[in-house]
C-alpha cells in the first residue's frame, strides 16, 4: 500500500523536537597530553546497542557529535540492525603529528562501551582499515562492531569470533570484479559500499524524475572513501562529472570526467585527495565554485552548505543534492532545520539517512549471519534498499523534485518509533 508523509510542518516539528531531546549517554574527555578533546554520543541503547563511526576535525564541537548520533538512530531504523544511533568524535587537526597518539588514547578511553555496547568504523579523517581496526586489536577487541554483536545480537565466545572474524573478511577483502575499481588494487569493500549507496540513492532519483543520466552532469564536493566511490558509479553509469572539490583543491576539466578518467583519479588518489598540482588545483577550486551541474553530491565534512550556498547552487543550475555526508546543512543550533526546510523546497534532497547506509547495511548484512562468500551479495542488499527508499520518499512526498528530506525524515522517524525487530 502506498504511503503518503505526514502534513510538511507536522514532520518539521517532530524532527526538531527529536533533535533537540537529549541523548541517553554523553561522554565527554579531555586529553590529558594534548589540546584533543572529545565526546562519545550514545542517543539511545535501543535494541541492547549503539553504533556510529568516530570521526576527528579541528573545531569539532558536541553539538555536531550529538546531531550525527541521532542520524544515525533514524538510519539504523532504515538499514538494520535495530539498534540505536551513537557518534564518536575527536576535537583535533589530523594534520597533526601527534594525531595517532590521540586515536589511542581516545579509544582506550571508550574501551568498556566498544566492548559491551558500542558498534564504530571510520568517518571523516578516520579510516577503518588503517586506524579502527588496529586500535580495537591492541585493547583486545576483535572487530570494531563487537559490542554490537554483544549488546544486540548476544553473541558470545566461538560464535562471536566467528561472525566477527567472517565480516572482517569479506568487508576487508576486495570487491567482485563487476563492482570494483579497474587497477585499484588497495580499494576494499567496507571503502566502497558508502559511495556506491550514493550513487545507486541518485540513480534511481533521475529514474524517477525521468531523466537520462547521460544526460545530467553532476559535481562532487569531496574525493574521500564516500566521493571517490560516488564519482565512479555514477561516471560508470554514464553520468558525466563535470567538477570535484575536495579539502584542498579542485578539478573542473575541460569536458566532463567519465569512468576511464574518474578510475585514474582513484588509481593515483593519496589520502583522500585529489592527485592534482597544486598550483591548477588550487584554481580550479575557484572554478568549481561557479561550474554548472544538476546533481550535486555532498561528500564531504558536515555543515558545509549554508544560505549562500544554497543560492549558489540554484544559480549553477543544481536541481539534485545528494547528501553523501552526515548533515550538509548548517544548523544555527541544536534543532534548527530552517535550511533543511528551505533546501526541501528548493531542490531534491536525498537525505543523508537513506544516501549514506552503506556502510551500516553492510554491517548488518554480516552480523546477521549472512554467507560471506559471495562479495556481489552485500552490493545487492544495499542497492534494493536504498532504491527501495528512494522510490518510498517519492511516494509519500507525491513528488519527485520536491519535499523528499521531509518525506525521508517521516519514514524513518515512524520506523525508529515502532522500535520492534530488525529491518528485512
């Protein structure tokens, strides 16, 4: 039966006062050896367990901490396992030398909650590989989602190593030939599955608005594990990309990027920039900020599209968002939506709670026990899911050019509040 959202400003209301209710459990830490600082968010244990992944910036503030947990709450919901949202979040430049020494003390700190109740992985600056999975090993943790496996789905002694140990291997390992990148070798799953529920999230929109992706050209702002996949699905489904910004630099080419060009970037990609001299990079970033595109693909730090930012894009001719990143929107303060709200009714917003599940419906696809050999069959459950929500949005919103954030927040708002079983 089709569903139809709830009154606009009955979902506004709603989705602010969530906001705006504190969380369970705060953890706040000051590192004794540093200027770091940082908070561990837990918004609720529903289910007997939280996840959410651990990110570090400088100027990272508990606000944001608090808000990202609650997206994750309202994802969880949509992705499975039903459990509830959590972020942990580190106040420090990662340019910094001293950067994972702070990583290791921060995670000592949080050491009984990764244990019992608190499922994590990369975010911004962390990466999964290279810093959560090592850090859990030297306290003796197995997996980085084993208080998840714990708290919710109870599992203990050889069959918790063994659904651990089976995950690792197949979101570590590298993904089926028809979903990878061609000669990107150190590209595995878990860096993969994020972009490619982006982009599979904004293909099934053009679909549905009936457009040709051929077509419709897209910018990218940010290059990391989320842009970069983003990038090149949609570049391998023929979208042309017509501009990438990241931290630093831009790339606005001549005739729009695709998929043989997109895989080069990749191939040459060193910590999550893009591999172009400094001197044109630093030009073209000037030049991204008037290039024209219809999609735009938010992949980057929280908060970075503000008033003007909005307007901007209307006048680059921007009709899509895709929010690859947890909250793009600036918020004034806890519980402001006003630009979400007015994004909602300016552009097709993808909301960041059904864009950005990858990583957790891959999670849940292993925890629950699901065969491990076959790579291909994580990418199938995130593409039905997310396609599934898309067209969900769109039929509750009546509309598939306007109103499909609020619609995105009704339906994941009412799922977490049903609150009983996992997600199919």
């Amino acid at each position: 039966m089709k569903r139809t959202s709830a009154a606009p400003e009955t979902v506004w209301s709603r989705y602010g006062a969530f906001l705006r209710e504190p969380p369970e459990t705060v953890l706040a830490w000051t590192d004794p050896h540093s200027e770091a600082r940082g908070w561990l968010v837990l918004n609720s244990r529903r289910g007997g367990a939280a996840g959410g992944g651990t990110r570090m910036r400088r100027g990272l503030g508990p606000d944001e901490v608090v808000y990202l947990a609650k997206i994750m709450e309202l994802k969880f919901a949509l992705s499975g396992p039903a459990i509830g949202g959590a972020k942990s979040g580190i106040a420090f430049d990662p340019a910094d030398p001293r950067r994972e020494e702070v990583l290791e003390r921060w995670f000592a700190a949080i050491e009984p909650f990764l244990r019992s109740c608190y499922g994590t992985a990369g975010d911004l600056n962390v990466d999964e590989a290279r810093d959560v999975v090592p850090l859990c090993r030297s306290l003796g943790i197995r997996h980085p989602q084993e208080g998840v496996a714990r708290g919710h789905f109870r599992l203990a002694g050889e069959a918790l190593a063994a659904r651990l140990e089976a995950m690792e291997s197949a979101l570590h390992g590298p993904a089926d030939p028809d979903r990878t990148v061609p000669g990107a070798h150190d590209l595995r799953v878990i860096d993969l599955v994020t972009g490619y529920g982006v982009a599979r999230a904004t293909l099934k929109l053009l679909e549905l608005q009936g457009r040709d992706p051929t077509t419709t050209p897209a910018l990218v702002e940010g290059f990391g594990n989320v842009g970069g996949a983003a990038t090149w699905y949609l570049a391998r489904a023929g979208v042309p990309i017509a501009g990438i910004v990241d931290a630093r630099h831009g790339l606005v080419p001549d005739a729009p990027l695709g998929p043989e060009a997109v895989a080069e970037l990749l191939r040459r990609r060193r910590r999550n920039l893009l591999p172009v001299e400094p001197a044109r990079g630093t030009a073209d970033r000037r030049r991204f900020e008037r290039a024209a595109g219809t999609i735009y693909v938010c992949a980057a730090a929280s908060g970075t599209l503000d008033g003007a930012a909005l307007d901007a894009l209307e006048e680059r001719g921007v009709e899509i968002v895709a929010s690859g990143a947890n909250r793009p929107f600036a918020a004034a303060e806890p519980g402001d939506t006003r630009l979400e709200r007015e994004a909602d009714g300016r552009f097709a917003v993808i909301a960041d709670m059904v864009a950005n599940c990858g990583a957790a419906r891959s999670f849940y696809h292993f925890m629950r026990g699901a065969e491990p050999d076959d790579p291909a069959a994580v990418f199938d459950s995130i593409a039905g899911l997310i396609e599934g929500a898309v067209e969900e949005a769109v039929g509750r919103a009546g509309n598939p050019r306007r109103g499909l954030l609020a619609a995105a927040l009704d339906m994941t708002m009412e799922r977490a509040a049903r609150g009983a079983g996992d997600p199919a």
